[in-house]
C-alpha cells in the first residue's frame, strides 16, 4: 500500500507529535474531543466521508444500473480486494467481501459439513453475537460445543496454546478465537494454533475472529501474514482500526479449505452462469460466498481510509505507536491506587487498555464503572464499559496524541 522508499516511516520511528496533529487534521470528527473508542468503531477522516458521497454520485450519474456503471463496480470490485489482500499478505482470490465480522463468522459456521456428534472449541472472550450463532448450530446439526478458559489463563500468564490443546477432542471440527482479546487486549499465537489444529484431527479447521486486529497489527509483515499462520478462515471489519466506513467487512479464506464450504444464502455474485444465464458452478473466488447488490460507493472509501493510514506510516509503524501508547496508559493508571489494570504484569501488546475501579470493598465498582463512562462522555472523552469481565476500556490508535492519554489518566485519577 505504501512505497518504503518513500516512506520516512517505514524503518518504525515515530513521528513527533506536532507531525501528527497535522496528519490529525484529516479527521475533523475528533476535533474538540479525546476519542478512546477505536475498538468499537474508529472516526473517519473527511476525505473517506466524501469518497463515500463521490460514489454514489458516480453510479447515479453514470446510470445507476447502466453497462458504464458495471464496469466501474468491476474495478472497484478489483481494487478493493487487491488493497485489503495486501494488506493482509495474501491474494485477492481469498477475500470474500461481507458486511461486517459477524456475517464474516457465520459464513464458515454454517458452510461447514457437519455431522452430529461434531465437536466445536470456543474460547471465552468471544463476542455474544459468534456465541450466539455456535448455539443455534449446535441445535440444529446436533454438534457439541465447548468453552477453553483463555481469560484466566492469560490474565495469569498461562500458555493459551496449551490450554485450546486441553479442549479438544478427535470429535473437535472447528476451533474459534480472537485474534485480540477484546476485552484484555492480549494477541494470541495464530501459528502456533493453527498448526495445533491441523494436527489435531484432518477435518480440525480454526475460525478467527480479527475484529481487533485488522488495522492494528501488521498482518502485511514477514511472521503475520495470514498464509504464513495457516488461518483457515479470518474474519474482520473496515469500521474500527482502518477507520473506514459502517457496513463493509470481509473474509479470508485459506486455498486449502476452500472447496470444504459451501454458501449459505446464494445469489447472482457467487455463482457462474452459462450462455443462456442459468447458474452452472460457484464462483471460483471469494465471490463464491457473496449474495447480490451491495453499497458499492463502500469499497471506495475504505480503499480512502486505508490510503490515509499508509500515508503516515506503514503497518509495522501504526502498531509500533499503538503498543507505546499503550504501555503509557497502563503504566499511568497502573500508578492510581484505586484503579486495576486487567493485565498486572505488563502492557496489553495491542491498544485494548482494560481496567477496573475499585470500591470501599476492594471489589470492582461496577455501578462506579457506568457512571463514569457516562460522565466521561460529557465531557467528550470517549472509552466503554465491558460486562465480562466488568470494567472500563480505553482504545489507544495511532492517531491518539501523548497528550490525550495523559488527560486521561488524569481524568481517572481525579474520579477516583
């Protein structure tokens, strides 16, 4: 996405702060606030908002479904798979283009050929919705499921490899994680389990859950890159760490497992047609798992969001920035004396910074928790509660200023 040579950023010095206010004044959303809430979804910059407009105005003014607009879908089409493929180390082939993590999920989940007595392994940090799915499947097909304590494990320091490995089962046909932890902002090993799944059954495939880490680690980079890892499927967004706009997420789906599932909800994309239009086979690509029409003037403005984030630095760069600020927002509130950190040891290696408020009973203060959000807010400083476990996160990207993280810090220790 970006040229190095070009890049002042790519051997991984950060910028100075002034250098990045004025890259910050693409984004007029985080003027006149201090905004933690990039795991929930990240504020775009202008330019992304107008590309947004500009390709609605194209398709209208080209003929919104004329032989000229076609041809302007199809490259789009080309481009943005190409950019997000890139971006994760692999081919454009693989991507299939969704909506957002959770459609991303259930297009595996229910592509897979089950057979009762199947057996599915979750870890416990992940979303209701991906929970939620796993159940319903559960009692339709007669598959078994189960949940690795990956959160005690890790808040302890345990191998979480060693843990998945206590869970599964010769019956185990698929393994479900987060690539980060959303509620302690600690990255799991996807090499190491990957290749703990295959080699645990021919048919034990591992679902990846990338909606924190898409935007934030340098999945572009020698070591991360999803075919070097051996992720069977990798599922993630453009609304949080990328910045892009609402709506536009996809899957990665490895060569190797491919043809193992078949779509779901099947429309004109995902299929091939003969002379005549009739449907002969499945795309042969990513396509394959794709329905009909979509908001295209979507593909466009991530394709803006991602060249705003590459014009300041490449991945290996952001994340760089992403871990230090980090560690200075740990080791900030880690110094308030009513304040816990999740992670007692060390900073969280990505920007996920959770911690809990402590009551007169040396408890968490859970009702204190949701107050000062609210407060928070008011005052246009932005972080969330989480219910499991209960407490208060702050997201770090590097578009947050050294300054805002120390307001912060400040800002819980005067409340508590």
């Amino acid at each position: 996405m970006d040229n190095p040579q070009n890049n002042p950023m790519a051997d991984g010095t950060l910028r100075n702060e002034e250098q990045l206010r004025q890259h910050r004044q693409q984004f007029s959303s985080l003027t006149g606030k201090r905004y933690f809430n990039y795991g929930g979804q990240g504020p775009m910059a202008d330019s992304v908002i107008a590309a947004l407009s500009h390709g609605q105005k194209t398709i209208q003014t080209k003929g919104p479904f004329s032989a000229e607009v076609y041809e302007w879908i199809t490259e789009e089409d080309k481009q943005i798979r190409t950019a997000i493929a890139t971006a994760l180390g692999a081919q454009p082939e693989t991507i299939t283009l969704t909506e957002n993590v959770t459609i991303g999920c259930n297009i595996p989940l229910w592509g897979l050929p089950w057979e009762a007595g199947d057996h599915i392994l979750m870890g416990d940090c992940e979303h209701p919705g991906v929970v939620a799915a796993v159940r319903e499947l559960c009692r339709r097909y007669d598959v078994t499921v189960s949940t690795c304590p990956l959160l005690s494990a890790m808040l302890s320091g345990s191998d979480p490899v060693e843990v998945i490995e206590k869970g599964l089962t010769s019956k185990t046909r698929l393994v479900i994680v987060s690539h980060i932890l959303w509620n302690t902002g600690q990255v799991l090993p996807m090499g190491e389990i990957a290749n703990l799944c295959h080699t645990n059954a021919p048919h034990t495939r591992l679902l990846v859950d990338a909606a924190q880490s898409v935007g934030s680690l340098p999945l572009d980079q020698p070591g991360w890159r999803l075919p070097e890892t051996g992720v069977d499927f990798y599922a993630f967004t453009g609304h949080k760490w990328w910045c892009g706009p609402a709506g536009l997420g996809a899957l990665y789906v490895s060569p190797e497992v491919f043809e193992e599932i078949v779509p779901t909800y099947i429309g004109w994309r995902g299929v091939e047609v003969d002379s005549g239009g009739n449907p002969t086979n499945w795309e042969k690509t990513g396509r394959k798992f794709e329905v009909a029409t979509s908001d295209y003037s979507l593909w466009g403005s991530l394709r803006q969001a991602m060249a705003v984030q590459a014009s300041w630095g490449n991945s290996q760069a952001r994340y760089d920035r992403i871990c230090q600020l980090s560690e200075r927002l740990w080791k900030g509130l880690s110094k308030i004396t009513s304040v816990q950190c999740l992670l007692k040891d060390a900073p969280p290696p990505s920007g996920l910074v959770s911690f809990q408020i402590e009551g007169p009973d040396g408890q968490p203060d859970t009702v204190k928790h949701s107050a000062l959000a609210k407060q928070l807010e008011q005052e246009k400083i932005y972080v969330r509660t989480l219910l499991s476990p209960n407490c208060l996160r702050a997201c770090v990207h590097y578009l947050t200023l050294e300054s805002e993280v120390d307001d912060l810090i400040d800002r819980i220790a005067s409340a508590t």
